[in-house]
C-alpha cells in the first residue's frame, strides 16, 4: 500500500515539475496582428465574426431536433408492436403524433416556418 502511495506522489511531482519546467522554456513571442485576425480561406473577413444569427434559423433547427427525436422514439416501438396490445399502442401514439402535429400547426400559424421574412 506504501508502495502505491510512493509511486503516485512520485509521478505527481514529477509530471508538476515536467510542466513548470516546460512553461519556463517555452518562447514567450508577442502576440501577432495576423495570428489574432479571423482566416476566412485566406480572405480577409467579409462580415463581423460576432455578428448575431437568424432566430428564425434557430427556430427550423429546434423543429427538426423534436422530430429527430420524434422517429428516434417512434421506430424501436414498432419492433414492440407484435408484444403489446394493439389498441393501447395506437391510442398512445395517435395521442403522441397528435400532440406532435399540433405543435406543428401553431408554429405555422404564428410564422415560425415563414423563412422568406
């Protein structure tokens, strides 16, 4: 047990000492005015980097993600349809497909899906 103990604080000396030596050696160079600028295939940047994205792109990604996830939740239980009861299966996802499609309804209503705006 000693043994162990010895050897961990030994490997945690040596690889702390590893690292200060490598930091005092390391070439401090003053920080490039081309190092520190956005690449953009050799171009100089046509836009800000930071400049804010579409909501409406942020929007048509969350739809996609929930029906993603939607055929992710739906498939493996049509493997289970032969073990189950059939008509506790097709209420459950009639009312899951429902609720999906009514969600859906209301983001078209209030022009989430609007992508020419």
């Amino acid at each position: 047990m000693n043994i162990i103990l010895m050897m961990g604080v030994l490997v945690f000396t040596l690889s702390t000492m590893v690292m200060m030596i490598a930091s005092l050696l390391a070439v401090k160079s003053i920080v490039d005015r081309e190092k520190s600028t956005p690449f953009e295939c050799g171009f100089d940047p046509f836009y800000l980097a930071r400049i804010p994205f579409s909501l409406k792109f942020f929007l048509i990604a969350v739809i996609f993600l929930i029906f993603d996830v939607e055929i992710a939740i739906i498939l493996p239980t049509m493997m289970a349809f032969k073990w189950s009861n059939p008509s506790s299966w097709m209420i459950t996802f009639t009312v899951f497909i429902v609720i999906l499609l009514v969600g859906l309804f209301y983001e078209w209503n209030q022009g989430a899906l609007d992508w020419s705006n």
